[in-house]
C-alpha cells in the first residue's frame, strides 16, 4: 500500500518552489492569496487567465490542471466555494475532488498551499488534519488475495505550505494526526476486506498479539474458550457452538496515561463470518457477511491511530470474536442460555448474535471502572432501514456521552445520528422463559436491539454505535474503515480535556 509522506514547510516564494505539481485552492470571489498570485506570475498568468474564461468558478470541488512553467510542471485549481461556508462537509467534498484530481496524474509529490484559508471561517487545523486523512485513507488498496492489484496512487510526497494561515509546527502536527487516523482507517478497512477464512477469529488474536509487540505501551491478551466457561460467558460460547473455528476473546489494553486515570473502553462485534447460524440467512450477499467484523476491525483501526499518537489517554479495546454456523451443535432457536452478568436469554432467532457476544463483552468491561464504554457493532439490518448508508446509528444512557460522540463524528464527515433507548421499547424483549429475549417484536428492531445491550451497561456511561449500513459498501463492494475517525476524534478530544 502507498504510503504518503507528509511534511508541512512555509515557503517565501510559491512561484519558485520546485514541484510536480502546485495546488492552489480558489474561492468563488476568485481573489486569488499571495501564494497563488506568485504561482501564477511564474507561469505565465495562467491561473488568470482561467479564471477571466469564467469556466472555472471556485464552487465547492471543482478542479482543473493548468500546465505549469520552470520549476512547476503543472497547476491543480481546487474550488473552495464560499470562505463563509467553508465548513467540514466542504471541506470532505473538496479534498475528495484533489485525491481524484491527484489520482489521475502521475505527480508523485505535490504543494499545495493554503495560504488562501487564511481568512475563511474554518478550522484550518481540521482541514489539515483531513488532508492527510483524505489522501492516506482513499489510497487504500485491498491487495492480499489478488495477483493484480488496483493500481496505486502515484503521490508519493506532499508538502503543505500554509503561509499565514497556520504554523508550520501546527501544520505538521495536523498531518501527522491525519495520517494516524487515515493508517487506522485503513487498517480497519484491510481486517474488514479479507475473506472470511482468512480472517477468522484466531487471526484477529494473531493480529492483536503482534500489534501489542510493536507499541511498548499497549498489552494484548487473549482469553479461550475455556476461559470463557470459566467466567460465565455463556452468550458468546452459544454463539460459537455450531463451529470448528475456536471463540477468541481479545483485550487490547493502551496505558498512555498515569494509571490512576480511568481507561475508555471500545468494545467490538467481531463476527468474522455470520451464517445465521439455525436461523439461516438468504444465499444473496451471504459473501458480505464477512463484514460482521466490522465493528472489530474499527476497534482495531482505532487502538492503532491512538497508539501512533501516542495520545495521554487509557484505552481499553475488547473484541469478542466468534463464527457464527449452522451444525448438530449449534445454538437453536428456543435454547435459553446464562450470561456472564447471570440474566438469562432466550434465544428466539440465531441470526440476532451480535448482541448475544456484545453482552457478555460489556459485562466484563465492568471490571476496569471504565469512564465511559462505547461499543462498535454491524448490528441491524434495521439500522440501514433506517439511516440508510451515510450515518450510523447512535444509541447512549448518557446525553452528555452521545452529545460528544456526535460532535466528534460531525468534526471529521463521520456522522451519526442518535436513536432512543425509551422503556416503552423493552417490553418487545420480554420472554416467558428467559430473563430477556434476543430480539423484539417486529418494528424498531435497531432500537429493541440497543435495549438489548443497555440491559448489560447499567453500571457505567455507556454508547453504541450501529455500523450496519456505514462500514461496509456493497457497490462498489468494500470496507470504509467507518467508524475509526469519529472514534478516534473522540478520544482525541477526551485527552485533550485531560479526562
């Protein structure tokens, strides 16, 4: 995979600095910085020109290249549109239509100078951080199972000069965080995109183990099946019953602050493949279903950015990994198991799993104290109903807790959309044989499932975040690496606050 080095330089003269290719972001008012007035003198009035033509005219990802002269071998124009409306969703459009432009030339590095931001109504660090996360995370490509490969992106380099719009220490700390959060990206979309039996549930405990090797501050440790017996865990072993690939329950503990302060938690579904179990899915796209790891892989993607980051903040990743198969063993529908909190479940459908290893994931995350417990889940097909493929769903019992969740998602184009947990909706869960049953009755079924897993989070601030519909694309077939960024913001913001 192309790796992009990033690196932030404050340049005196845009129009004598040596490059591949020199990208000048234009406003609609088209009154072009100083850098870009410098640019376009060492060309010839090029960039003028093209403006005076009125063909380009700064809207909100607009592009065109303009031949370059001496030391520039080409111009790449990038409409900002309104200074005044410059805001994250602007931000996402524009920088996705410079990866396009950028991935259609054989530029191996590129300037681009943002001197023009310098009186916009943004967040220049923001954009900066985006940048590199833009271009890192949109290189991404799947590479393993394939003797050919989609061809990379050629950019090899970037240099950003922001001219009075920002530092250049601040400049390289924004790329370096970007490029933290785009790898993690990518890390989840490449656990995500592998075939289920690569990528099964020892795999991701091989994966865990060897990112504990390479971060002195992160431990890794792996609980079998046996170890799940033994504390109870009888939710996630029914959900394992019916197959050959051994249940792994991964702990992946980041100490990157004084051990008194209380870790985060990020706990993720991590079904690498899901049949339904007795309760059968349909043959159609039962391939993605290797993408019920989704929330795993993001778990996965996250804990990797932090540790990069090396940010001051403790963080506690569990995945409860498991397959999910149809076989004499199996769980069948009607069976009432025990969970490790003790309540038991009724299990009226098998294909509603994800929740069954998610409570006994969150039961065990009582035991670090934890100030808060997000977990990470391809739960519902609801969900997709719902909110269809642009946001998640998000459930909390902590308005304080959902309100910075969705203020971290809104800050880095990965948004989600919070849903209701009322107790009207948990009498759809009662059983007469059980504690509670596995899923409701029909309708709000995104919600009934969330009640589900709140019964199992009561004794600390606790959110789940519904990836069913964000985390993978079914055309063009592919992991997004959703939701690492907002994850990742999230504790960003968290160690920030010295919390």
């Amino acid at each position: 995979m192309t790796t992009i080095n990033f690196s932030a330089r404050k340049i005196s003269n845009a129009g004598t600095a040596q490059t591949q290719c020199a990208v000048v972001p234009v406003f609609t008012r088209k009154q072009l910085s100083n850098a870009a007035k410098q640019v376009d003198k060492s060309c010839d009035g090029v960039i003028f020109a093209t403006l005076k033509l009125g063909d380009f005219k700064g809207e909100v990802g607009q592009t065109a290249f303009l031949p370059g002269s001496g030391n520039i071998k080409r111009i790449l124009l990038v409409g900002a549109g309104s200074p005044r409306k410059l805001d994250t969703e602007a931000a996402r459009k524009i920088l996705t239509a410079l990866y396009s432009a950028l991935n259609g030339t054989q530029a191996k590095e590129a300037t681009v100078h943002l001197e023009e931001l310098a009186g916009a109504k943004n967040d220049v660090t923001g954009f900066v951080e985006q940048l590199a996360q833009t271009l890192t995370s949109k290189g991404y490509r799947y590479s393993e199972t394939v003797s050919k490969p989609k061809t990379p992106l050629s950019l090899r380099k970037l240099v950003v000069n922001p001219g009075n719009a920002l530092s250049a220490r601040a400049t390289q700390s924004a790329l370096d965080c970007g490029l933290a959060i785009g790898n993690g990206i990518n890390t989840a979309k490449e656990l995500a995109d592998l075939p289920g039996n690569i990528c099964t549930p020892s795999f991701l405990a091989k994966r865990a183990r060897k990112l504990g090797r390479e971060h002195d501050k992160l431990t890794t440790s792996i609980l079998d099946e046996k170890k799940m017996q033994q504390l109870g865990m009888g939710a996630l072993l029914s959900v394992t019953a019916g197959s050959d690939e051994p249940a792994k329950f991964i702990i992946m503990d980041y100490k990157g602050a004084a051990a008194s302060k209380k870790p985060y938690v990020l706990v993720g579904k991590g079904i690498t493949f899901d049949s339904g179990g007795i309760s059968l899915k349909p043959g159609a796209k039962m391939d993605e279903m290797k993408y019920d790891m989704g929330g795993a892989a993001s778990v996965f993607g996250s804990l990797s950015a932090i540790t990069h980051m090396q940010l001051p903040i403790n963080v506690v990743g569990i995945i409860a990994a498991a397959e999910n198969m149809p076989s004499s063993s199996a769980t069948r529908p009607g069976d009432v198991v025990t969970s490790m909190s003790g309540k038991t479940i009724e299990i009226l459908n098998t294909d509603a799993e994800g929740r069954l290893v998610l409570s006994d994931a969150l039961t065990y995350a009582e035991r670090y104290k934890p100030q808060a417990v997000i977990d990470i889940a391809t739960l519902t097909g609801a969900c997709v109903v719902a909110l269809g493929g642009h946001t998640s769903g998000l459930f909390s019992n902590q308005d304080k807790l959902a309100e910075q969740l969705l203020a971290a998602g809104q800050a880095v184009s990965d948004r989600a959309w919070r849903l209701p947990i009322w107790d009207d909706y948990q009498k759809q869960l009662d059983s007469n044989f059980a504690d509670v049953a596995n899923i409701g009755s029909p309708g709000a079924g995104s919600i009934t499932a969330a009640c589900f897993l709140a019964r199992f989070a009561e004794k600390y601030p606790w959110a789940h975040i519904d990836v069913a519909g964000t985390a993978w694309s079914s055309a063009p077939k592919g992991a997004t690496g959703r939701p690492v960024a907002l994850l990742t913001r999230y504790l960003m913001d968290r160690a920030a606050s010295g919390k």
